[in-house]
C-alpha cells in the first residue's frame, strides 16, 4: 500500500465516521441523547409539513401534498439543519369529501389538534415552528391560526412559510420543460404529478392521468363572490389540470427550487433574534393594560 492510498483510506473512514455521527433530522428517527444536540443544531428550529390525505386525481397518490412537503423538509433540512416533525396529514380537507380516501377531521379536532402541537412541540425545547404547507386548502386555516398566534403569551414564535420568489431565471426553464400552462391552477396536474413523478415515481399511474378530466367546470359564476362550493363546482372529479403531461424533469426543477428557498427561510429563522424578542414585548404591554 502506498502512503498515498493509505492516507486517503483514513481520510475515506474518517468521512464515513463523520457520516455516522450526522443527526437525523427526522424527530421520529432521533435517539433521545441526541435530543440536546438536535436542539443546538438546528437552533431550536422544528419544521412541521402539512399535508392532508385527498384524491389526486385518478393517477397520482392520496398523500401527493405531504410527500411533496416531506420531501422539500427533508432535502432542504440536508443543507440547513432542523428538525423535521412527522408525518401530519391533518389539515382542512372537506371538499373532498365526496371522493374516496379523503380523511377530514372534524373543524375543532383540525384546530386543536394543530394547536397542541404547535405546544407539544415547543415543550420539547423548540422555539421556532416553520409551518411548511403543500395543500391548497389549507391557507385559510394556517393563516387564522397564524393570527391567533397573538391571543396568548407563548415562549415559541410560528412561521409560516410562503414563497414570493420573483425568479425569472428559473420562470424560463420552467416555461421551456412545461407542457401546459404556467398561469392556471394545478391540483394532480403537470406540475404536482412531475414532483411525485421525481420524488416517489412507483406511487404515480400516468396511464390512468386520462381516465377523467381535469378541465374546469364552468357550473358557478358569482364575480367577486366566494363560496366554499366553488372548488368542487369547477372541479368535482378533484383534478386541475392534466397529469398525463408531466415529466421527472419538470419536477426535478420544481423540487430543486423549493428546497433552495425553504433551506433559505430556515437559514434566515435560525439566525432571527427579534421575533421572540418583539412577541415578548408585545405580551409584556398586553399584560399592562
Ligand atoms: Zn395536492
């Protein structure tokens, strides 16, 4: 053995040790004496992807918005480290209840339940929650709750992560691999079925993608009104869109991109001293009056 290759043998152990020692960032998968040092790692940051279980059309997967969520978590957590929490697909999925698989809990169960892990969570040590979403139906919820954060003191900050990435770069290398159009609404269409297509490829059946039709069903029109009914009288078979056109590279753009921006919003979380800082001041004056 040359001293050369002897050297980049102990440099080759000493890699994979320092792989061994790297923490999961799933919670689940954590061991209980690394607890504290996921703490300090991941500066007190839990990342907590909702999703809901719904029909995606009649090709791709039930858990389409976790999976998509989980992956970003998971990916984005490899380059800015957090804590990942587990599977949690119980958001705001009544509309499609008509359909099969859809798991839609009771309102109150819905709030309390995301309540009281937002404080399960924050008992553990964790200070900061990053709300990462996949599921179209759920911004209402999250941004109430988001509000009501301000109802009662609480030693740990929620936040709530939203995109308004003005990207132009990747716009056009979007526009050339897409099949569709940029502009309309997506639900198991192009775009949601090329992520799943990249991430979990066994889960999704192109073949079926045109069984039933994704196009928008003009059976309501009340301008400058909503209704709850207004998804499902546009799209009562739960598909926007057309999954038949999606591609693994399509969705590798996608993913690629989100993860780049979640691991961005959790490097920004991490080093944030003022959001808790500012809350307690605020709680501080409520408290006086
Ligand atoms: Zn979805």
């Amino acid at each position: 053995m040359t001293k050369k290759l002897f050297l980049l043998l102990i440099m080759l152990a000493g890699l994979s040790f320092a792989h061994a020692q790297q923490l999961p960032a799933r919670w689940d998968e954590l061991v209980a004496s690394d607890w504290g040092r996921a703490l300090k790692l991941s500066d007190s940051t839990c990342i907590l992807p909702i999703g809901v279980l719904e029909k995606h059309g009649p090709h791709a997967p039930m858990g389409t918005d976790l999976i998509r969520v989980r992956e970003y978590a998971a990916r984005a957590t490899k380059k800015e480290y957090a804590v990942v929490f587990p599977d949690y697909f119980y958001g705001q999925i009544n509309e499609a209840r008509h359909q099969p698989g859809a798991f839609a809990l009771p309102e109150r169960v819905v709030w309390d339940l995301l309540e009281a892990t937002c404080d399960e969570i924050a008992r553990n040590g964790f200070k900061k929650i990053l709300i990462v979403n996949g599921h179209g139906g759920n911004p209402e919820l999250l941004h109430y709750f988001m509000q009501t954060r301000l109802e009662k003191r609480r030693n740990y900050a929620v936040f709530l992560y939203e995109p308004r990435i003005d990207d132009p770069d990747f716009d056009k290398k979007f526009a050339q691999l897409s099949k569709g159009d940029l502009t309309k609404g997506d639900h198991a269409g192009e775009m949601e079925t090329s992520e799943v297509l990249y991430v979990r490829p066994e889960l999704v059946k192109l073949d079926s993608a045109k069984n039933e039709s994704g196009v928008k069903q003009n059976r309501l029109s009340l301008p400058n009104i909503y209704t709850p009914i207004w998804w499902y009288a546009g799209y009562p078979n739960h598909y926007d869109g057309d999954g038949s056109k999606s591609t693994k590279e399509l969705g590798k753009l996608e993913v690629d991109h989100v993860v780049t921006g979640i691991a961005e919003a959790l490097r920004i979380i991490k080093a944030d001293q003022q959001t808790l800082k500012l809350q307690k001041e605020f709680f501080d004056r409520v408290k006086e009056q």
